[in-house]
C-alpha cells in the first residue's frame, strides 16, 4: 500500500505539474486544454506498453510506432528508423516516451509533418557499455529558424533526459529541418539487438476512423462524476445531438426501458457491479456499444463481449470514432 501511495502521488504530482507548465504558455483556452490532453494520452499510451504482459523493459522502437501511429495517423508512414533496437527500463520510460511526443508534435506544428512532403529520420545506435543515442532529423519540410523562446515542449526536449535520467539532449535548428541528439544512459536500457535490416520497416499508422462526426443519441455509462462530465462534453463537441447519463446499471436499464439511442459506451466497472446487463440489453436491441476500462486489455470483460471494441482510459475523440465504426 505504501508503494502503490507514493505512485498514486508521483503521477498525480506529475499531472499538477503538466497542468501547470501547459498554462504558462497557453494562448487560449482551448489550446491549453489540447495540450494538456495530448500529453496525459501520451504518458497513459506509454504505460499500457509497460504494463502489457507484465511489467517490463520494452522497445523504444514499438514505443516511437506506438507514438506516431496515435499522434500522426497516415503521416506516420513518413517516419523511418534505422539502426539497433533497445529496450527501456520502466523507470525511464514515460521519460523517453514524453520526449518523443514532444518531437513528434513539433514536428507536426512547425516541422516536416506540417506539410505532405516531409519525412524524419530516427538512427539508433546502442552500446551494451554506454547506452542508447538516438539521432532525429526532419528533412524536406518547411525551412526552419530557431524560435525566439522555449516553450514548455521545448523544454521537455532538451532538460527530461538530462535531468531524471543524467543523460544528455541537444536541438539543432538547421535550416533544412531541425535535428535532435539524444543519449539515454546504460543502466535505462537492456536488451540491445542489431536490427536483421539496414532500417526498419517504415511504420505502420494506427488505423483511424473514416468518421469525422456522430449523429444521434448517446448513452453514457459512467460512476465517475468527472470522466463523466469530459466524456459528455467530447460527445457533445464531435456530433452527438443529447447524451444521456447513467451511473449504474439500474438507471442504465430504466432508460433503455422507454429509449432507443444511436450508440452507448459503457464503463465496465461501476463501483461494486459491473455493465454487462446493460451490454445484453444493448445487444438484445442490437444498438452498437462499446466498452470503457481503465484495464490495458480484454482480460477482465466478460468473454461473451470481448470481440466488442475496448477504450482504454484516458481517451479521445477520434478513439470513440474509430469504436463507434467498429462497433457498427
């Protein structure tokens, strides 16, 4: 119990600090709440992959795929890496994993993803006695000027490294596209492996949805007051003409009682019961539904529904799209 404190505290410190870093330089209010977003689903991506088939070092190479296949979509086709793979020890990997995103999204915003030409290019070289570098440079984007001030992503890309792991981070601002150096020290990493090929596969894009809006009613079934109320609102914002919402079984199945809506998502765990007679009344009415969980995988889904699509908490809008297709 004390451990899983000072975790439960560590994480909720580092969210403060987020919240915080993200408002100094915010220009609006929604573009803080994006920032915001987009690095809690950046560190909760990085904790799935620790946490799937136990808790293990685990590839930086999976973890830039994983990266820029949620972040970029098709565009992620446009990154390549080259060189050896390495694994990550978990003390060290939402560290490296932050500072992907980080990379990834200013590439995205000012770099060679802003356009459709640009490509970036990851080596990797690791040394069982020293560590890991990792070398990024963006080519045939947009030419690049070094910025007249660090913004907190900038911040996170030159100092996370060097500072909670004693590594070292240098940014090139080349006007061909901005170069990044980055050395993770030995004891972060293990399993150090020459990759068979010259360069990895060019990544494959997480597959998206072809959706852009949603239409109708929504049902929501959710315990928590606060996930409930963002949950509500993204529905709201991406087409949903009213949602309805529930925070047990009971209320769930009194609704459906005298409703039909379009679509539902349901958490899977409420409080001391769980949702799966809200799911047979939903497949009994054949109303598309899918699963909430703050569970990295299917495990703990009742088998009948595990080929149901799954949103692993925290999530967006274009996760509640893409299920809502799938669940179709």
């Amino acid at each position: 119990m004390a451990e899983l404190n000072h975790r439960v505290r560590n994480i909720l410190g580092l969210i403060v600090g987020l919240v915080r870093q993200c408002a100094d330089g915010a220009a609006d209010i929604a573009s803080f709440s994006e920032e915001v977003n987009t690095r809690v689903l950046a560190l909760a991506r990085a904790h799935d992959q620790l946490t799937s088939n136990g808790w293990g070092a685990r590839s930086i190479t999976r973890m830039i795929e994983v990266e820029a296949g949620a972040y970029l979509g098709v565009k992620a086709e446009r990154v390549h890496i080259t060189g050896d793979d390495a694994a990550i020890e978990p003390d060290a990997f939402a560290t490296v994993a932050l500072v992907v995103h980080e990379l990834i999204t200013n590439a995205a915003k000012y770099g060679a993803f802003r356009d459709s030409h640009g490509v970036v290019r990851i080596h990797l070289e690791c040394d069982d006695d020293y560590g890991l570098s990792l070398t990024w440079k963006e080519e045939g984007g947009k030419i690049v000027t070094e910025p007249t001030r660090r913004g907190f992503g900038s911040t996170i890309i030159e100092r996370a490294i060097p500072h909670e792991l004693g590594g070292s981070a240098e940014v090139f601002f080349e006007p061909d596209g901005l170069r990044a150096s980055l050395f993770i020290p030995r004891n972060y990493v293990t399993k150090c492996e020459q990759s068979e090929a010259s360069e990895v596969a060019a990544i494959k894009p997480v597959k998206g949805s072809t959706l852009e809006r949603l239409e109708g009613e929504v049902l929501l079934v959710e315990d928590n007051l606060l996930i409930a109320l963002e949950t509500e609102g993204m529905l709201l914002s991406i087409g949903a003409s009213d949602v309805q919402v529930c925070s047990n079984v009971s209320s769930a199945l009194d609704y459906l009682s005298s409703h039909r809506p379009t679509f539902a998502i349901l958490d899977y765990n409420l409080g001391k019961e769980q949702s799966v007679k809200v799911a047979e009344r939903l497949a009994a009415l054949q109303i598309p539904f899918i699963f909430a969980t703050g569970y990295g995988d299917s495990t703990m889904i009742d088998p009948k529904f595990r080929d149901r699509p799954i949103l692993t908490k925290p999530y967006s809008a274009v996760n509640v799209l893409s299920g809502f297709e799938r669940a179709s």
